[in-house]
C-alpha cells in the first residue's frame, strides 16, 4: 500500500529533505526553497491531488510538513563527498596497512581506531598537493578546514607524520593502550619537527598545525555525522571487513 505524499497528496516517492512526499513535490522543493512567493489569495490556497498551482501555498506546505532546505544542502554536500572524495579512501586504506605500530593492532584495535579517525585521514589524503578535489563546496565545516590546512603548505613527508599523528590522536582504551598511543602520536610530533625544521620558525609552524588538527572535530561537519550515524556501507563495511 502507498503512502500519501504529505504536501499534496498524490503517491509518495520517499522521503525527501525531511518528509514523505512525492517526486512531483521534491522537484518543486529543490527549485523553490530559495525563493519568495506571493499568493494572490493571501495564503489560502488548499494545496491537494487536483491543484498544486500556488507556488506560495505549495512551498508553505512543504515546510509545514518538516522540508528543510538544511537538508538539500546536506544531500548535495553527501553527493559531492561520495562521488569525488569516496576514491581517496583507498589511498587511505592501503597508507594505514603499511604503518608499522598499527600493524601489529588486534583487529578489533584497527577497526575502533579507523572507524574514528577515517574522517581526518581522509582529509588529510585530499588536502595534499596533487589532489583532484581542491574544493568542497557543500559543506562549510570541511571547506573552512581545508582551507586552513591547506594554508601550512604541507610536504608529502610532513603528510607522512601528520597521518600518524591523526590517527593516535584522542584515543581511550586500557592504560597501556592509551600509552602506546600517546607514544605513538608523540613520536610523530617529533618526527614532524624534524623534517619540517627548513621552515622559518618551524617549532611554531609544528605548533600551529598541531593545534588545528586537535582543534577540528569531524562530527560538527553535517555530511560526517550524517554518515557516522548511518553507517554508509562504502566506510563502514570495508573497515569491518578488514578494508
């Protein structure tokens, strides 16, 4: 049995930007949300089956009925995220398997870790020089940081370290799991300093850095927490299945 859609009525086609309706009315949302209607009979139109013509009246409707535009952004930023940045994850799989320390993990060790930190070290994989995705537009929180990172004008052997450092960071466990992975995230602050120490003023450029990568948290990213939550099968089931 179909369900109605909520704005108008006709068979629903899923839920979309936030409620159930119909392809007819997705269509108009996606158009329309930007803009500013008039009703020529001053917001009494009944929008049903048989007239859906007041844009107004439409567009009331749909944000009566839970439509939000918040989530055509988020929807877009999703689709930018899956189809450009989805490859890089590879990269980012096969970079991890040949990190010594992690290597020698329980599974169980690799797979808490990834499923934390796969945000971050993806990030840094498409913030390198030589990376096909130089924008992303479709999120705020993840544009802002790029553009930050992108400012250290870090080296591939900075990247290196700077990997590392990510992935050991922030990390809970039993006490002397949470020491290797302080040793872990300090030895990679150390190594760091030694390859950057060309910079003018290296310890604080070190510095800096260190502090932006501790600073950002994935989950206020709307696309990152969307995808935590629902466990997208292209993230979740290669880390379970040992990527």
């Amino acid at each position: 049995m179909y369900e109605p859609c909520a704005v108008c009525g006709n068979v629903s086609h899923g839920y979309h930007y936030g409620a159930l309706v119909c392809f007819a009315c997705r269509q108009f949302f996606r158009k329309a949300f930007k803009n500013h209607y008039v009703c020529p009979a001053e917001g009494d139109c009944r929008i049903s089956k048989s007239y859906t013509g007041c844009k107004s009246c439409r567009l009331a409707k749909c944000l009566e009925m839970g439509m939000q535009s918040s989530n055509f952004v988020l929807n877009q930023a999703k689709k930018t995220f899956e189809t450009l940045a989805f490859p890089y994850l590879t990269e980012v799989f096969e970079w991890v398997r040949g990190v010594a320390f992690f290597a020698e993990l329980h599974d169980s060790a690799k797979k808490e870790l990834l499923l934390n930190q796969w945000p971050s070290l993806l990030l840094l994989e498409i913030s390198r020089p030589g990376s096909g995705l130089r924008s992303f537009d479709g999120d705020k929180k993840i544009h802002a940081f790029l553009s930050r990172l992108r400012e250290f004008e870090v080296t591939p052997s900075e990247l290196v370290f700077l990997k590392i450092l990510v992935l050991f960071m922030r990390k809970k466990g039993s006490s002397y799991a949470e020491y290797k992975y302080k040793y872990q995230y300090e030895k990679s602050i150390c190594f760091l300093k030694s390859c950057s120490f060309t910079r003018q003023d290296s310890s604080l450029w070190v510095r800096r850095i260190v502090i932006l990568l501790n600073v950002w948290i994935p989950t206020t990213s709307p696309f990152v927490r969307n995808l935590m939550e629902s466990k997208h099968p292209e993230i979740f089931d290669r880390i379970v299945q040992g990527f």
